[in-house]
C-alpha cells in the first residue's frame, strides 16, 4: 500500500473514532458485540435483503451462524443479556459488518447507536435523526438529503381495514416490498387467493386449526423431511409462511374503494407538516380517527421535536411508502443521501419497538437507532 492510501485510511479511522467518541460524550456506550452470531434471528427479522447476502456456517452440532451482517440485531441481543435490560440505556459501536457484494468488498465499517428503553419516542426519533446529520457534518457533507417515512403510519391504517387478520399481517409485511404489496392489494380485488398450489389440501386441512399445534406439525414434517433451510430461510420461518398461506387461502374481499383509500395513503409525500395535514384530512374523509390517532398524535409530535433541533421541515421529504427492507422497523425510519453522488445511504435508521420481543423480552420496549456507512462518507474530505 503506498503512503498516500494508508494517510488516507488513517485520516478515515481517525474521524470514525472522533465521530463515536462524540457519542460516548453523549452518554450512549460503546460496545463491541461478537462477529459471530446465531443466524437465526437475521434470518427470521433482518428482511429479504440481508438474507439474501448473509455469509452463514453450520457449527458441529448442527446449530446455524452467520458473521454479522448488522449491529442492530448483536447489540439488542446484548442489551437483553446484560443488567440493564428493561431500563433506558444507550449504546454506540463502530465495527465491520459482512454481507455479500457483487462489486464491493464484503466487509466494511459501521458506526452506529441504539436506544433502548425511551418512554419519549417523538423526543428520542428526533435525536437519533441528529446525530445522524452530525454524522455526515463530521465528514463535511452538512446538508445531505433526509428522506423520512413512518411504518407506524401504514399499520395504523391496515389496522383499520375490514379484513381478516392473516390478510392484515401479509399487507404490513408486504410493505417493505412493494412489488408484493401491489400483488397482494390485486388478489384481494379480486377476492382471496385464486391459485391453488399442489399442497391445496394440505392447507385446507390446517385452516382452522390451533395455531401452535399446526406450527409445531409443520416444523416437524420439514425436520422428517430433511429440511434444515430454503433460500436463507430456518425451518420456523418456513412453517410459519406455509401456515399463512393457509389462513389466507380463505376468501376475503376488498373492495375498490378501500383498494383506492390505500393507494391514496401511500401517494402522501411532500414536508412533514404539509404530510401531516394532508394525513389528518385522509383520516377524517375514512372516518378512521379511532385507529389513526394515536401514530398521527406521534408523528406531528416528532416533527415538533425535529424543528426545536433545528431542522427545517422544508428540507425533510417525507413519503408514506418510504421503508428500509428490515422487517424489524416498526414507526419512524429515515435516510441521510447524496444525490449528487451514488445517492446511496450514507446514515440510516428507524425505530424498531417490535424487535425485542421478537428477541425473547418478556416485556416491550421502545427502541431507535441508526448506523452509519463510514466507507462511503470516507470519500468526502470535510473536517477530521
């Protein structure tokens, strides 16, 4: 390596290391969780497009890892583990994370921070979008582009739709994945599930049935079968998709007014506080004020919080249909971009109160964070 690559590197681990100094001056810890992690929460939580490039190994006895392909899912883990599990408390890292790229090396940096435990969302959502922006001022990119969205919002809403309960989950999971959505919203036009797979039978034998016995059937026939995993997927989640199909194969009908009440909803976008009011307009035509309120209350609070950080809501570009791909988010999600450039992520998070439970908590507990790509801000040359 010649001189004026290792100066540079060097000046990029310098200014990564002064980035997550700041936030352990912010209170927030730092923590460095194991490379080496159980795949199985990634595969079930992480989203189609972690899994898909996750670097997984098979340990003698049969349990299933992978190299950590984000921190999110290693620190939360961590937190439940320690004594601090249930309380507020904040932490911050910066380490490689490793997922396959085509045309990029498969390890690379993250700084990053989780929250967990913050009774005030609104207050900790604006916070963690700050820091964020501070990110990319430490590498001289002070007004980068913010594209936000909040997941909370479309759950809110499904939540209040006539259907039945296996269709409203499949429609908020569709939402990171907006091909399937649109297929989805077109089956249900049409009424139900109109193809009938080989296994027909089988699905029409499970309707009905008690939820966990039929899991625990299905996960047992995958077992005899030899199934460990299918396209990154474990046996649980495969049993649980099988089982979905089953609820969903029983006729349901939207009707194309509801159809069109959704895709209004997801055409919302402009500033924060144009998007509030055209959502609160929304609610009231659906009369949907008794299920809407509450993330609608949320969301004007947060951008209350956003502009007394200092951030114009003239520059936030909000859009109902922005997600991030990670199953895991459950309201507030955000992008920091440079359109000018590849206009790829360069700080990105969300608020993911769903995750710990998922995790193996007894309790629900508020949680938001973000992580920061330090290979692509090392390219900029703003003050170390």
């Amino acid at each position: 390596m010649d001189a004026s690559v290792t100066i540079k590197a060097n000046g990029a681990d310098a200014r990564a290391e002064a980035l997550v100094a700041s936030y352990e001056r912010a209170g927030y810890l730092r923590v460095a969780p194991a490379m080496l992690q159980p795949a199985e929460p990634f595969l079930d939580l992480a989203g189609e497009d972690i899994r898909n490039r996750m670097y997984l190994t098979t340990a003698p006895g049969g349990a299933e890892f992978c190299l950590r392909p984000d921190l999110t899912i290693p620190v939360s883990r961590d937190y439940l583990a320690s004594p601090a599990a249930g309380q507020a408390a904040g932490f911050c890292y910066l380490g490689p994370v490793f997922r396959h790229r085509t045309d990029q090396p498969a390890e690379f940096l993250q700084a990053g921070i989780e929250s967990f435990g913050r009774a005030d969302k609104a207050a900790a959502d604006a916070e963690m979008l700050s820091l964020g922006l501070e990110a990319t001022a430490t590498y001289g990119l002070a007004s980068p582009a913010i594209k936000t969205g909040d997941v909370a919002l479309f759950c809110a809403l499904i939540a209040g739709l006539d259907l039945p309960p296996a269709w409203k989950r499949r429609l908020i999971k569709d939402f990171n994945r907006k091909t399937n959505l649109a297929q989805d919203l077109d089956r249900l036009v049409l009424g139900g599930n109109n193809a009938r797979p080989e296994y027909q039978g089988v699905l029409a034998a499970l309707a009905g049935a008690n939820p966990k016995g039929a899991h625990a059937l299905v996960t047992d026939l995958l077992s005899i079968a030899g199934i460990n995993a299918v396209g990154g997927r474990s046996v649980a989640e495969i049993a649980e998709r099988f089982l979905e199909q089953s609820a969903l194969g029983a006729s349901a009908k939207l009707p194309q007014e509801v159809r069109a009440l959704i895709e209004r909803f997801l055409a919302v976008t402009g500033d924060p506080d144009e998007a509030a009011a055209e959502l609160r307009a929304l609610t009231a035509d659906a009369d949907m004020n008794g299920t809407m309120t509450q993330a609608l209350d949320l969301f004007e609070s947060r951008n209350g919080f956003l502009a007394a950080r200092g951030i114009d809501p003239k520059l936030v570009h909000f859009s109902t249909s922005f997600g991030r791909g990670f199953d895991y988010y459950t309201g507030f999600v955000f992008e920091l971009t440079d359109p000018s450039r590849t206009g790829d992520p360069l700080v990105a998070g969300g608020r993911y109160d769903g995750l710990l439970s998922r995790l193996g908590s007894s309790e629900q507990t508020p949680a938001v964070g973000f992580a920061v790509w330090i290979e692509r801000l090392a390219g900029y040359g703003g003050a170390s």
